[in-house]
C-alpha cells in the first residue's frame, strides 16, 4: 500500500523544503536520510499510542528493536506493568515525540522531527506535529495485523526517525526506471474496481494514469512526492540499496524493464545491512562520530541562513538552533 499523507500536510512540508532548496546543497554522505530532521543521537524518544491494546502495543514496542539495536538511540513506550504510554487528541502538551495511531487509513509516518512541529499540521484530520495529532498510522492494526506487518512497522518507525523511501534515492536509477506515462496509444480502461488495467491491447497505464484512479485518486503532484527523487539540501543519500525495508514492493508494470534494478532484492521484513549503517551513520555510538554529526549540522545550517544576512530566523531555522542547542 503506498502512503499517503492529507494534502494540507503535504503543503506545509513542501513550503518548508522549497524554501530549503534555494539555500543550496548538502555534501551527500549515506543512504536517504533527513539530516537535519534527525533525533539528537544517544537521546530517548517516547512513543504513546491512541488506541488499540496493550498487546497490540507490545508487539510493536519488540518489531522496533531491530532498530534500535542498530542505532545509538531509544525508543521509550513507556511500559509499566503490561500497560503502554497512550495519548489524547486533546493533548496540548506532547505526551510524546512519536504519537501512534491506529484508525486512519493507510500506513504513514511523519519524517524524524517533523513529528514535534506545529507547523506542519491539517487540524481537520488531527494528522501533524501538535501533541494532539497523529504522528505515525498503522490503519487497521488494532482490528487485523496484516500479514508480514513487523516489516511495515519497522518501516514506519524509519520514517519517524528521519529516512525517506529507498527508491527516491537519488543514487538510484529508480526515477529513470519508473515508466510514468502510458503506452503509447493506451486507451483508458478501468476494471469494476475503478482500478486502471491494460487495454484490449494490452496497452498499459502508466504510474501517472495509475494512481489517479481508484484507490489513490492521486493528482501528478502527489505522484511525484512520492515515487520522484528527493533533491534537498537537508538530505544525505549513498548507494542505493534494494535489499532496504524503505524500499516499496511496486507492481511489474511500474517497471520500464524485467527484471528491474529498482525492484526490491529484499525480503520487505527485515532491516538490511544497508539500514542498519544508516542507522548507525544517523545516531552513532561513539563520540567522534557525534561531533563529526554536530559540526555537520552546523555548517548546513550556516549554508540555510547565510544568505538572510539580517540576524531575523525562520521558525525552521530555530528549530535546527534549538536541536543544536540540545547536542
């Protein structure tokens, strides 16, 4: 199932990132993370959940150890008892950095910090970084695990701390091999489902046509958000890698060739070697690796704000001063 966050979110984030962009490029390091959207590293995140029960919750807490055991970072349920931390819609203060739930559609998660930024808000689906909005979604948990669901929960909890999806690696090859357009000559053909399918020709959809049908309904600008290479100057992006649970599991016909290089090597379940160094790259263990981490992060924020040049900060910029201020 692909991902998708409510449009009023998705406006927010990219004012943000257009306004990242014109300040210029980021040295690339390894795979798709969100430098400056990171966790502080060796801190602890609290994790509380809307609803569902404790036993649904403890499965989550022990799918996301293969996280943490690669990463100098810990994720705080706040267990006691068999019971877990919860929060409320109500919230006006942050019960949590990461805030669960389970009743809206689809799978999703916020990006790293993003999840603790009022800014980034659509108050009419209670989806943003306000203590009262959903952070991260597993639609349909708390009635039905899907199957292999560990490997959607460890992908979720990546985005919460700071990763982007594999195939917009802009190492990859995957935006030259996705075929984004028709066949030539196809005529749109839908099945009883609305979903778009070849014609009596065989003539195939492309992604655009695709995902603007039924069940996604997606506008090209959405389209592109999601399957298109991320180009930010906050992004840190190495080798592409296919075996790497970020990696989406599309259908054969998004796919210009077959066998694609962009189809995932992976078994979707669990975190590859690659995730595993990114985690440690992200929130490493040791010292230097820190300090090398904060001084980077202060040279990309003296590249966003040197060109202000008049002592005045965009809320973005104090939020890095701020997670700064905190290393």
């Amino acid at each position: 199932m692909l991902e998708s966050l409510p449009d009023a979110v998705v406006a927010a984030m990219e004012v943000r990132d257009g306004w990242r962009k014109r300040k210029g490029q980021e040295e690339g390091l390894e795979f798709l993370i969100s430098d400056l959207a990171r966790w502080r590293p060796g801190s602890t995140v609290r994790v509380a959940f809307l609803d569902g029960d404790d036993a649904l919750h403890k499965d989550i807490a022990e799918a996301t150890g293969q996280i943490t055991d690669a990463c100098d970072l810990r994720l705080d349920f706040g267990e006691s008892g068999g019971r877990y931390r919860r929060w409320k819609t109500t919230d006006t203060t942050y019960a949590a950095e990461i805030r669960v739930s389970f009743d809206k559609g689809g799978f999703w998660s916020l990006v790293g910090t993003d999840s603790t930024d009022r800014t980034i808000s659509d108050p009419l689906n209670g989806i943003g970084g306000g203590p009262g909005q959903r952070s991260l979604n597993l639609g349909g948990f708390a009635t039905r695990k899907p199957d292999r669901w560990q490997g959607t929960v460890r992908h979720e909890f990546l985005h919460a701390l700071a990763f982007h999806h594999a195939h917009q690696n802009l190492r990859g090859s995957c935006q030259d091999e996705f075929r984004w357009e028709d066949d030539p000559g196809y005529v749109p053909t839908r099945d009883d489902r609305g979903v778009f399918v070849p014609d009596p020709a065989g003539r195939r959809p492309g992604i655009y046509t695709y995902l603007g049908g039924q069940p996604n309904n997606w506008p090209r600008s959405k389209v592109d958000h999601n399957l298109r290479t991320v180009e930010s100057p906050d992004v840190i992006a190495g080798p592409f890698d296919p075996k790497s649970v970020m990696l989406y599991r599309f259908q054969p016909f998004f796919y210009k060739s077959d066998p694609s290089a962009c189809a995932p090597a992976g078994d979707g379940l669990n975190l590859s070697e690659g995730d595993k160094r990114g985690l440690d790259l992200l929130y490493p263990h040791t010292e230097a690796d820190v300090h090398r981490l904060r001084e980077r992060a202060t040279a990309a924020l003296q590249a966003l704000t040197g060109e202000e040049g008049n002592g005045s900060r965009s809320a973005f910029e104090q939020r890095v001063v701020d997670l700064l201020g905190d290393w």
